[in-house]
C-alpha cells in the first residue's frame, strides 16, 4: 500500500508546484499578456521533459499543467484552480492520470476551502497496492485491502493534519455489486474534524493545518477516483504573515527564483523516473 501513498505523493508534489513552487528560469516563447498567462507559459516550458516524442515521431508522453484561475491580494492568494493531465504509454504498461484542484480564501475572516480531485487507471492501482487483481484490491474478509489502505489513509492524514486523536477521524467502507453479484466498485470514505472547544485540542490552533479533511477513495474495474476537500486553519502557523505561502511561491516562480528551480527540477525529474519505470519495467 505504501507504494500507492508514495507514487500519489509524487504526482500530487507536481500538481502542487503551480499551486505553491517556484518554476525553472526559462523565457517564454512570446510574451504573454496577463500574469495567469505567464505562469502557464513558464509551466509549459518547464514539463517540456515529460513532453517525449520517439524516433518515428509518436507520443511516448504528454504532461500539462494549466491553471483556469489565479486572484492574488497583498493578504495573500484568494483564488486558484488548476489542472494536471498526464499519459505515458509503455512497453510493459501505460500510466494515465488527471489532478484538478481549487483554493479559494475570501479574506473576509470566513474559512477558506480547499478541493483536489484525481483520476488513475485502475490498473496503476492495483499494480502499486501489490493487489492481484481487481478482485483481489476490492475482497473483504481475510487480507481485507479496503481496511489496509483505510489504516495507511489514515496515518497519512495525522502526517497531514498534525497529532489528531482517533475518535476524531470517521472511516467508512462501502462495495457495489454487478448482476452476477461480483464487485463491481469500492469506496472508501476519510474524514477528519477538529473542535477547538474540545479540551483535548484547545490552544492548540496553530498545530493543526486543517479543521475540517474528507479523502474519498473509489475504485471501479477501469478507473480510480480520489478526492480531498478540506478546510484549510488560517490560525495555523503556516499561514501566519512571516510564513511563505502561496502567492509569495507564485510571485517567486513568475520571478523565477534561482533559490527554488532546483526543487522543481528534482520534482519533475522524480515523475519522469518514476514514470518510465513504472511503464518500462515488468517488476516497478
């Protein structure tokens, strides 16, 4: 299961550059007219290396991030959306994935609200969850995968959240089935809630980065759905006025920062050999 976590971490990292890491120090190609222009062009340029075409002139792999919606403030980043697509096409398996995501703070004293959204091939996940198969990913009883991957879930939402007691996370599993009574899909459902007025967390704001995660996991027979939504904690550390956040990341990427364009260099070349890899070798 670790391997599932692992590879989504890295996908989502790449994701997270446009949303909060500074870009390669690339000109565009022409000069763009607006700064969401240029933070795609700049993105553009920098997945060149996840952009392959072989000898005969066929894709190997394409890669975008595009984002739809960027609205900064001298408070900070109010708006942001994007979109990720990628597909490799191997010798031994392909690898195809999508991550959108949205971030919107009004800045008015209400929560902010966080969205993510991920499709693979159900393939892929079987392949890094060391599932069988379908069937094998979606069994109850005995080895049950649904109540592994809930556990690792869950481990990786503390990491995320900060030190959350067990009573506050809600975990929920759920299968459908065909006409034949075979499985058709599975769910499994995350949720975390943090109540300040609970002895066990008050004062403690500026641990948790989130008062609110809900991870949604569902697998079909073709197709894999993960989505997030939470409720970012502006009384978090992280989003205090000393701490960099996303606009100053944005600001910086448009700036292109020497400082960060060997984090983003490492990150899509972390993609690039996890990918070929994944699709390249019969035991990735």
């Amino acid at each position: 299961m670790k391997k599932f976590f692992g590879s989504s971490f890295v996908f989502a990292n790449l994701l997270a550059l446009g949303f909060a890491q500074p870009s390669f120090a690339v000109q565009p190609s022409s000069k763009p007219s607006s700064k969401i222009d240029e933070l795609n062009q700049l993105l553009a340029d920098t997945l060149k290396p996840l952009n392959i075409v072989d000898a005969s002139g066929l894709k190997v792999s394409e890669a975008s991030l595009v984002f739809t919606q960027l609205e900064t403030t001298d408070a900070g980043t109010k708006a942001l959306a994007g979109k990720l697509v990628y597909d490799r096409k191997g010798s031994q398996r392909n690898l195809k994935f999508s991550f959108e995501g949205s971030y919107v703070n009004p800045q008015d004293g209400t929560d902010p609200a966080l969205a993510l959204s991920a499709v693979f091939n159900s393939d892929f996940v079987i392949q890094m969850t060391n599932a069988k198969s379908f069937e094998d990913l979606v069994k109850t009883g005995e080895n049950d995968n649904l109540a592994a991957i809930a556990k690792e879930g869950f481990d990786m939402a503390k990491g995320i959240l900060g030190p959350v007691e067990s009573d506050s996370v809600q975990i929920t599993t759920s299968r459908t089935t065909d006409a034949n009574r075979a499985i058709a899909s599975a769910s499994l459902v995350i949720e975390a809630k943090i109540d300040f007025a609970d002895p066990r967390y008050a004062g403690r704001e500026e641990v948790f980065m989130a008062t609110h995660t809900k991870i949604s996991f569902k697998v079909g027979k073709d197709k894999t759905q993960v989505s997030v939504e939470a409720t970012p904690n502006i009384k978090a550390s992280y989003f205090k006025k000393d701490q960099q956040g996303l606009k100053e990341f944005v600001d910086a990427l448009l700036a292109k920062d020497p400082k960060t364009v060997s984090q983003l260099q490492w990150i899509v070349e972390l993609v690039n050999s996890f990918a070929m890899d994944y699709t390249e070798k019969a035991n990735p």
